[in-house]
C-alpha cells in the first residue's frame, strides 16, 4: 500500500469581473479495491456552492454554482489516496478468449454494446487498413499478444507532442500526422480495439513516477500529471488498461478519475461565463503528486 496526495489547480483569467454560469468538474478519484480516498477537500474562488453528483459510468461529478463576479476562477482539490496495486499475472483472460476473435458472451455482449461501438465511424476504413499490420482476417492469434502488440505498435511509431487545444485528433489525423498527446493515443488505442470487435473505454486522471519518491515529508513525486488511456474488456480479467503514450499494460502509476464511452464526457472542468469574449485571457493547470 502506498499513500499519496494529489494537488490539482485549475485557474482562469479574465480581463475584468465576468459573472460564471454552473460548471462541470470531474477531480475526485474513482475508488475501488486498487485506490480508497482517505481525505479529501476543494478550495474554490469565487465563493461557490458545490453538488455532487453520480453520472451513468459512476463517475463522482461536482456541480459549482458561483456566487461572485470575478477576474478569476480557481478551482483546487487535495486528494490523499492509498493505492494497492494488481498483479498482471492476476489479469487471467477466460480460455474462450485467450485466442482472437472471439465472441463475448451473451449475458455480457448486452452491456457491452456501447463500448464497441466506434466514436468515429467515419475513420473505420482508415482504421482497418493500418491494423493489417498487426492482424489479417481469418488470422488466429493470441488475444493478450494482439492488444499488446498494439499498444506497443502506438508507443514505437507515434511521437508525443504536447497540446493545449481543447479536445482530441481524429483517428486518421494521428494516423497522418504521425504525432499526437496522450488523449489521441488513448482514442486510436480505443477506436483500433473497437474495429477489431473489443469492448474499449476511455480514461482520464492522473499519471506519476514513482521512481521519485524519496525519504522525508512531503516528498514530491516527478511526472505529476493529468493523463489518459485507455480500457478493453477481457472476459476472465476485466477492464484491462492500457497506455500506448507509455507502452505499458498497468494501473501502475495511474489514477483514474473518469471512466467514458467517448472522450467528449472526460472533461475535467466544463463551463461558461457571461462576458464579451474577449474577456478570457488564458488558464493554467497545476498537478503536484506528493507522499
């Protein structure tokens, strides 16, 4: 077990007093058998009014009323968690799916549906033809070696480039462009799972080193950052994640705060303020993981 505290800052500044509508905010961890909050607390400016709230993938969502006018809006949550990590050995994939294709099974294949169902249809075709690299049809092979190979296949040939624009590249854009941040990584890990039949899911929250940490209080971790990847079910094993910006196949370093069909529902702070739109000046997100 490991204990550790995540900082999250999110700031907004404008370039005079704007009045702000009800906001979206996702920054509460997803708890489980891996991750129980052991504190939790939220430091908001302007003064606000906070509802929480259950979406349909049960994620924790804050709804902040605003109760102030103001040049900035600042929103901080200091989470202390403790983590237990899964051995990957444990993830043991049922015996009528350790080999691919497969079907899932009916009682499952119901809830599954929306998760195979592709974000970017128009992209299938695009999709499919760069997969021959990794799979033809008729081809038997082993499931855990596909998805692997995938993962690694994203990790090798694309670059990182950072982006601050709001959203995600289409799948043909990353595909073309040759370069992405770790949202399109995740979206083309998921949207390749899909074509090929799997069950996939997006994921946002946090990523950490843990190499880092050190003796003392309050030791700072290094790679504190918001993050995201992806899932795909595996019968027998689960909601497997997978991290193509990384190359890995591990919850290691990883904490999940949102858990979607599409990356659009991921948003960490989501809203409006009335003004001119001119008024915005700019934002800046801070995350400081420590022990």
């Amino acid at each position: 077990m490991k204990r550790i505290r995540i900082i999250h800052t999110t700031e907004y500044f404008y370039n005079q007093p704007v009045t702000f509508n009800p906001h979206r905010a996702l920054m509460r961890p997803r708890e489980g058998h891996d991750v129980h909050i052991v504190r939790g607390a939220v430091d908001i400016a302007p003064k606000a009014t906070v509802r929480w709230l259950r979406d349909i993938y049960d994620n924790a969502i804050a709804i902040v009323a605003f109760e102030d006018a103001s040049d900035t809006l600042r929103i901080a949550s200091e989470v202390d968690v403790d983590l237990y990590y899964d051995d990957p050995i444990e993830w043991r994939i049922a015996p009528y799916a350790r080999s691919f294709p497969f079907q899932y099974e009916p009682a499952e294949h119901i809830d599954l549906m929306i998760y195979r169902l592709p974000s970017y249809p128009y992209d299938g075709t695009t999709l499919l033809t760069w997969l021959r690299e990794l799979y033809g049809p008729g081809q038997v092979i082993d499931t855990f070696d596909l998805l692997n190979n995938l993962n690694t296949h994203i990790y090798r040939s694309f670059k990182y480039d950072s982006r601050d624009a709001f959203g995600v590249q289409l799948p043909n854009d990353t595909l073309r462009l040759g370069s992405g941040t770790c949202r399109d990584f995740a979206v083309l890990m998921m949207e390749a799972a899909r074509t090929l039949g799997f069950a996939a899911r997006f994921v946002s929250g946090y990523l950490y080193d843990d190499s880092k940490i050190g003796g003392g209080e309050e030791t700072v971790i290094g790679g504190g950052v918001t993050h995201a990847w992806a899932q795909i079910y595996l019968p027998g094993a689960g909601w497997v994640p997978f991290d193509p910006t990384n190359g890995i196949i591990s919850d290691r370093n990883l904490i999940r705060v949102a858990v979607t069909r599409d990356p659009s529902q991921a948003v960490p702070l989501k809203g409006s303020f009335t003004g001119k739109p001119d008024d915005f000046l700019g934002m800046d997100v801070k995350v400081e993981i420590r022990t």
